[in-house]
C-alpha cells in the first residue's frame, strides 16, 4: 500500500510556515481519521493538526522545533484514503540530514522595503523561519549580507546555525559588502536619501547594568514574535494618531437600561464593546481608504470589513480575534461574536482562521482604566482605533434655549494610522465619524 503524504494545511491569511511543537502520535501508531496529528504553533496562534485520513503514521519528516512551510509534507501515512497522492521520493529525506541545494522560490525582502527601489539589490533570499527572521532583525543584517550566506539547511534554508555562524566573522564581511554598496562622495554633492540611509551608523543597542537584586526572565515563544511584531509596524509605517472625544451618554443610559432584558432575552452579556464595532463598521464602508492595506506602491482596498479585537491573555500577551464581515451583522450577532471569541482566546482554544484576514483593528484600552492610548498598527492593515474609559466630566450641552454645563458620560477614540497612505484628513475624518456616530445614538432602539 502506498504511503501518503501529510501537508501542512493552510492556517490564514500571512501565514506561511508554522512551528512543529510537539507529536502527539508516533511512528508505528495507528491513527484515526481526524485525530490530532501534532501540536503546532504560528505567529498568530497555536493549535493542533488533525490526520487528513486514517492509516498508520510511517515517518516523522521533521522534529518538535523544526518549521514547517504551509504545504509541505511533515508526515507519511501507510493507507491514506484513495485519490490523495503518494509522497515524492524527494520528500523523504530527513530533515536532518539533508544537505540540499535547489532552487528556491524567492521570497519577499524581510522587514523594511527600500527607501529607494531603483538602486536596491535584486536579492534571492529564500524561506527564512521566524526565529532566524528574529535574529536577523536583532542584528540588522541586510539583504546583500544574506546573499553572502551559504545555507545548510533543506533546500540551501539559512538556518540559525548558518546565521550564527556568520555573524562570529561578520565584522570583516559587514565591511566588505558596505565599501561595495556605499556610492562615493564625488558622485553626488547633494546626499538623497538612499545615500543618507547607508551613511547614518545605525542606532546601537542600550548597554545594561544587572544588579544582584534583579530578576532576569526570558521571553516566552509568543512575546518575542510580539516584539519583533510591534518593531516591524513601527519601522513600515510613518505612524500618526489622532484624538477625538465622543460625548457617550445616551449609548450608556441605553446600555443600563437594556442589558439585562438583553441577557433574559438571548443569553448574552451586553457590553460596550459590540456597540462601538458596530459604528467603526459602519464608518469604515464610508471610508473605505483606511479599510485597506500596502502592496509595495499600490493600494489594496479591502472589500470585506473584518475587525479585529485586540484581547489581552492571562499571560500578559496580547492576541487579536477577528469578526469576519462585521458590518453585515447586527448588535445580537456582534455581542455573540465578542463573548465567543473573547472567552476563547482566554483559554487557547481560537483556530488559526479566527486571528486572520482582519482588516482593522479595535484596542479597548479602557480596560485597563486608561483615558486614550497611541496603539501600534496591526500590519498588514493601515489604522487602528484605541477606545478609552468611559468617564463621567462636566461638559457644556447645546440646547435650543442655549448652553449649560452637565455631567456626561465622555470617551476618547484615539486613531493610529499609517501615514504613507492615510492622511491627516481621512484618519482624522474617520475618528470623528465614529464619534459622531456614537453620540448620535439612538436611546430608543430596539434591541
């Protein structure tokens, strides 16, 4: 019987490989039809991958710890159900043991595009893993220096050895590939900004002093691809924010009034949060230039309005559940929404497709008891919103018969934006639609 090859499935939108973290079955042992193969983790979430059919597991083509690109084969199955295809001689060498060099289909230059793309070098860099990513962000080590690394891993795959290796010698190297690339003075009296880029010494890391009272703790896996997350949207996108804040005081008293006739009525808690996703939805069909993403020079406006929520874990991590299609949904399907995907990414129990394919993003940082917040795009998307606590402030109230000072409920929206394609007047229109949506709100809804 023909041994069939188990591929990594596809785990959402960005996510190209995924980080093999544990065998839950053996070689020898037999297993079902959709039975958790391994555990595996991404950028995004962790998660397990069920068998695509019912056999017994043959071969084991990577180890926990190795990564995996989405569709290739990390597993064989003797029966494999007819029609799935047999596992290509080529792909049953052993990870460890391959000292393969093919060709690679290259992939796009890691982190920060060219200021200038006339004079970048045409680099073939290849796959690269996220923690050789990692180290190769950490160390700023640019394309023309990876093109002078040989990679030793499967397929010519620089690995983190390779990395390591390189960077022992790299003071000798580093200076070779920058006499070649720095264009001489003579040749141009005014510096443009390719010039000025390569001539800036690059900012060096803070030296640290530990005293004997501190405590050292190590990133976990997920903090670290934070990190390196949240470094990479700064250095892509010209963040600017703007401020606006919103006079909620009839979204409250509506909110009071109703929420436990709602709780009665379908079983869900209602909070403010399906409440401001529905307004930012439907802003964003208004202005469908902050519902977008960059592709190099172009555009790309999205048609589907997924948000996502920022939610912080118990661990102190961060992860960002998205509502698909928020804005064909009412306020009982956005609260079900919320409460679901808020309750289980408490717990680790999101799938992969659950935290992908968002196209904006919400961070309520009243949570926490803060007044405004400048948040971090959640690249690839353009913009994110940040929602205050809710407060209560003496505020003047424009009436017919003239002005007086009330108590009212207020809330701060603060809106990050990218600013190489929103500009000040569409991320500052944005905000002020959302808060002109919300206190226009209608205190006799129904609900």
């Amino acid at each position: 019987m023909l041994s069939t090859a188990v591929q990594m499935p596809k785990l959402g939108e960005s996510v190209m490989e995924a980080t093999l973290t544990k065998w839950l079955v053996q070689v020898g042992e037999t297993v079902a039809l959709d039975q958790p193969l391994v555990e595996i983790a991404t950028d995004k979430v962790d998660s397990e991958v069920p068998s695509p059919f019912a056999g017994v597991l043959t071969r084991q083509l990577y180890a926990e710890g190795d990564v995996v690109k989405i569709g290739e084969a990390f597993a064989e199955i003797n029966g494999g159900e007819a029609g799935s295809e047999p596992l290509a001689s080529a792909q049953l060498v052993d990870n460890e043991a391959a000292q393969v060099t093919a060709e690679t289909t290259p992939s796009a230059p890691p982190f920060i595009p060219s200021a200038d793309k006339t004079n970048a070098p045409s680099v073939s860099i290849g796959f690269l893993s996220p923690l050789v990513k990692t180290i190769i962000q950490k160390e700023k080590i640019s394309d023309q220096e990876l093109s002078t690394i040989r990679g030793t891993g499967l397929e010519g795959r620089i690995t983190k050895e390779d990395i390591l290796g390189y960077l022992k010698n790299r003071e000798n190297t580093a200076h070779a590939v920058s006499q070649a690339s720095i264009p001489s003075p003579k040749s141009a009296e005014v510096p443009n900004e390719t010039l000025v880029s390569k001539t800036i010494p690059a900012a060096s890391k803070p030296s640290i002093s530990i005293g004997g009272g501190d405590e050292i703790i190590e990133m976990d896996r997920m903090r670290k691809l934070i990190a390196a997350h949240m470094v990479m949207s700064k250095q892509v996108s010209p963040h600017v924010t703007s401020f606006v804040e919103a006079d909620v005081t009839e979204m409250v008293k509506w909110r009071d009034r109703v929420k436990d006739d709602f709780f009665n009525k379908y079983g869900e808690k209602l909070t403010y949060t399906p409440i401001i996703l529905e307004m930012v939805a439907q802003a964003l069909r208004e202005f469908p230039g902050v519902n977008a993403s960059v592709d190099g020079d172009r555009i790309v406006l999205r048609k589907s309005v997924n948000i996502g929520m920022a939610a912080a874990l118990p661990s102190g991590n961060l992860i960002v559940p998205v509502i698909k299609n928020a804005d064909q949904m009412n306020l009982i399907g956005l609260t079900r929404s919320v409460n679901d995907l808020s309750a289980r990414a408490r717990t680790n129990k999101l799938s992969p497709d659950e935290i992908s394919e968002g196209t904006y993003t919400v961070s309520n940082v009243g949570t926490f008891g803060n007044v405004m917040g400048t948040p971090i795009i959640n690249q690839p998307q353009v913009a994110i919103l940040a929602v205050g606590a809710i407060r209560k402030k003496p505020a003047v109230i424009e009436t017919s018969d003239g002005d007086f000072i009330g108590i009212r409920q207020m809330m701060f929206l603060s809106h990050s934006y990218d600013h190489r394609v929103v500009d000040g007047a569409l991320g500052g229109s944005f905000v002020k639609r959302v808060a002109d949506l919300l206190e226009a709100f209608d205190p006799q809804r129904p609900f």
